[in-house]
C-alpha cells in the first residue's frame, strides 16, 4: 500500500521544504532516474531577492514535501501520522446536471459529506479535483516562461500550463498547452513535479521537455514569452505559488547535478487572493 510520510512543512520560515520522491515506477523517455537519493532543500538562489518565498509564506502558502514509501501494514509506523485530509473550497451547485432541477444539500445515505443532491431525479453532484498539465521546457540551460496576458496574476510569468482535457493523455495536455501558450513545439522528456492544492482541488503535473525547434511566439494568453538563463529567472515575478515552488526544486536539482521527480502539498489559506491561488 501506498503510504504519504509527511517530512516537512512550515508556515513561517523564509524557505520553503521540499524533497524529492523515490518513485518506485519506471517512466519512459528519460535518461535520468525518479528515485531521489537524498533529500533536496529549496533556498533561494544568492541571485535571488531573499524576502520573496517569505512573502509568500505571510500571504496564504506554504510547502509540505512528501516522502512517498511503500508500507505493508495496515497502519502507519510510530512517529508517522497519516496526512490529514483538507476542506476545499467548493462552489454551490443550484441545479441537477441530469435533469436541471433545483438541488439540495444533504448528507447520502452510505456517505460522510455533504453533496448537492437533485430534488427531482435523485441525482448526486460530485466534485472532483481539477488537473493542471503544464512544460518547464529546457534549452541551452535556459528555460522557457511566457508572461500571462489574461487574469489572474496578468502580467506575471509562468510555464505553459493549463487544465487538461477530456480525451487527452496527461503528456498530450502539457504539449497542447505549451503550443498554444507559446506556438512552440516540444517532445517530453519525463514527469518532474506532481504538486497538490487540496484547497482549491487542483492537482499540477509538470513535465520536463525539450524545443523540437527554435522557435516560439506568445500565444492568445501569453504577451511575451522568452528563454531566461537559470541566474535570471524573475523569482520575484512569477504568477503562482505552484509555479514558484516548481522552479526553486528545478533550480535546486541542477545545482545538485541532475533532475528528478518529486511531490509536494501546497496548503493555502482560505483567504488567498486570485494570483495566489494556484
């Protein structure tokens, strides 16, 4: 059985814990291995304005990495407590998706939350987490951002990413996005992060990629896209903490010589703003 170790999480500190994932699957297209050999601490890098992942912290976020292991029994051992689970926000659904009738919300029979029930046909509402597929393309040690030309965070920059669709493969989605968001062409090399924003049900898989050719231009949702050296990363500008997070463990891995897969929980506030909330 797959069990969640929680290693470290802190809503105060200026630096943000995360470590790397032993996972125990193979993946193809990739020359490098999942399994983390040692723990990795994201600092900021000596270029880096210091105060920002502490702002972040103060302004609704925090980093829980996990460190995934396979355990047998049936409990967790002494001295490890199972991640408790988080209340998402979530929307309120007035009519039956099947019939169209108004609903209610009560408890199901057999169930221990609260779901939009139809008064009419009977038919319950489930809501389910949201994936985000995204690229952190590399080039010449360079990686590629595009500066958001739509809300929220507009004017912020990102890695290609977006909500995957019905009927596409995870790697699909973070391809599909990267080329509309940034008209460039590339081929997945591995998964990189797996991040979880149980708040807002929103689950970001990130895939490292290569340009299949140089050459790429702002999409519809993009101003400006471009390719920063590692040293020039605006740290300071980036639009989402999930993104933020994903470039410091990007940073840190090359420093220590090569990437490798990791997981984490982003925890928010209730009360973190729109550009905060991913």
């Amino acid at each position: 059985m797959l069990k969640a170790k929680q290693i470290l999480g802190s809503s105060s500190s200026s630096a943000c814990g995360c470590f790397c994932v032993p996972h125990r699957l193979r993946k193809p297209c990739s020359n490098f291995p999942l399994f983390a050999r040692r723990p990795i601490e994201a600092t900021l890098s000596k270029s880096s304005k210091p105060h920002f992942l502490a702002s972040q912290c103060r302004r609704g976020f925090f980093f829980n990495a996990l460190h995934m292991s396979y355990i047998h029994s049936g409990s967790p051992p002494d001295g490890v407590s199972r991640p408790s689970p988080s209340t998402g926000i979530t929307r309120k659904i007035k009519f039956c998706q099947s019939c169209g009738s108004p609903t209610k919300y009560e408890i199901p029979d057999g169930e221990d939350k609260t779901r939009a029930i139809c008064t009419r046909c009977g038919s319950i509402t489930y809501e389910n987490p949201k994936m985000v597929v995204g690229c952190l393309v590399e080039h010449e040690n360079k990686i590629l951002l595009c500066k958001r030309n739509i809300q929220p965070s507009h004017g912020l920059w990102t890695l290609p990413a977006g909500f995957m669709e019905i009927g596409e493969s995870a790697t699909e989605g973070a391809i599909r996005e990267t080329w509309e968001e940034a008209n460039a062409e590339v081929e997945v090399q591995s998964p990189f992060a797996l991040l979880d924003i149980p708040l807002i049900g929103h689950t970001y898989v990130i895939f490292l990629a290569k340009l299949k050719r140089l050459h790429f231009s702002p999409g519809p949702e993009s101003s400006e896209c471009q390719l920063f050296a590692l040293e020039d990363i605006p740290l300071d500008s980036l639009a989402f903490s999930s993104i933020l997070i994903t470039i410091q463990m990007y940073l840190e891995d090359i420093k220590m010589g090569r990437p490798k897969f990791h997981y984490g929980v982003i925890n928010k506030r209730s009360d973190s703003g729109p550009s905060e909330s991913h």
